[in-house]
C-alpha cells in the first residue's frame, strides 16, 4: 500500500518536472527570439548609420574637391590678368604714351588685383587647412569602415565603380560592381553581404 502511494507520488512529481521543463523552454525560447530580434534591430540601425556617414563623407570630399578646383583655377586666371596689367603697365611706362589717370588707373587695377590674389591666396590657405583637417578624418573613417567591413577600396576608379577586396575569414573577394548599372539598395545590401554579423 505504501509502495503505491510512492508510486504516484513519484508519477505526480515526473508530471510536475515535465511541465516546468515545457515552461522553461518556452521562456528560453521567448528569450532567445527577443535577443535575436534586438541583435537585427541593431544591425539595421547600424546598417542605417554607416550608410549616412559615408554618404556625408563622399558629399564632404566632393564639395572639397570642387572648391579646391575652382580655386585654382580662379587663381590661375587672376594670375594671368595680373601678368597682363604688368606688362600694359611697363609698356605703357617705357613708352611714356599714356596719361596720369590712365596709369593712375592701371596701377589702382593692379593693386585690386594683388588684393585679390592676396584674398584668394588666405581662401586658398583655409582650403589647404580644411583639407588637412577633412582628409585625415576621411582616412580615419575609411580605417573604421575596414576593420568593421574587412573590405579594402581602391580610389582611383571612376565615380560609378566601387572597386576593392572583401578579406573573408578564409579568402579574399574582389568587389567590382559599377554602381550606374543597379539600385542603391541593391549595391547597398550586396556591400552588407560581405559584412560578418558574428560579435
């Protein structure tokens, strides 16, 4: 009699066992799903985040590169004009030809030109400046995005080509994909592909 009230005792305590097991998977279950669906979360929003810094970063060089350009090349004008007025005025001084007010003239050009050129000379400085500012920021980057990525870009290729190499665990894939031929969303997420999600 007692044996068979230990038996179900027993029976009664397997059933019980059983249940907090069911229960615990479960919740281990919910457990995992929830950190699984914040690990993609965060990927996204980081995901997310790199996309804009690089989009930033490609705007910044871009307008850099145009304002250095245009400096330059404005330089190279005024330069050219000053070298004119220079030889106007000494022909015009060796020939003795002209009036007081036109050299007067001349000269009050020539002075607002080096004024100028002194201007351009103090942009082209702020310029050179922001350079060295922008570029070691941008190769700062461009180290980040490599040791998240594992991917090493080439620059010297046309705007369109993203060229470079995807250093994987085991080998290295080359990268070419020209970007004029696909959506964004598609080069973007063939770029993520590349990228490990192990932590």
């Amino acid at each position: 009699m007692a044996q068979g009230h230990t038996f179900q005792d027993l029976e009664e305590m397997g059933e019980s066992l059983v249940a907090l097991i069911n229960s615990s998977q479960t919740e281990n279950l919910r457990r995992i799903t929830e950190e699984l669906q914040a690990l993609f979360d965060q990927h996204m929003e980081t995901k997310k985040v790199m996309t804009e810094i690089l989009r930033e970063e490609t705007l910044i060089e871009e307008g850099v590169g145009q304002r250095l350009l245009d400096m330059e090349e404005e330089k190279k004008q005024r330069k050219r004009e000053l070298e004119t007025l220079e030889e106007q005025l000494q022909q015009y001084t060796a020939k003795s030809q002209t009036s007081d007010s036109e050299l007067q003239f001349l000269r009050g050009e020539l002075e607002r030109l080096k004024n100028t050129d002194h201007e351009l000379e103090t942009l082209q400085s702020e310029v050179n400046e922001d350079t060295t500012e922008i570029i070691p920021s941008a190769m700062y980057v461009a180290q980040l995005f490599y040791l998240i990525t594992k991917i090493k870009w080439e620059f010297d290729t046309s705007p369109n080509i993203l060229k470079g190499v995807h250093y994987g665990a085991d080998l290295a894939t080359p990268i070419n994909i020209d970007t004029s031929l696909r959506p964004q969303s598609d080069v973007s997420d063939t770029l993520w592909g590349f990228v490990s999600t192990e932590w």
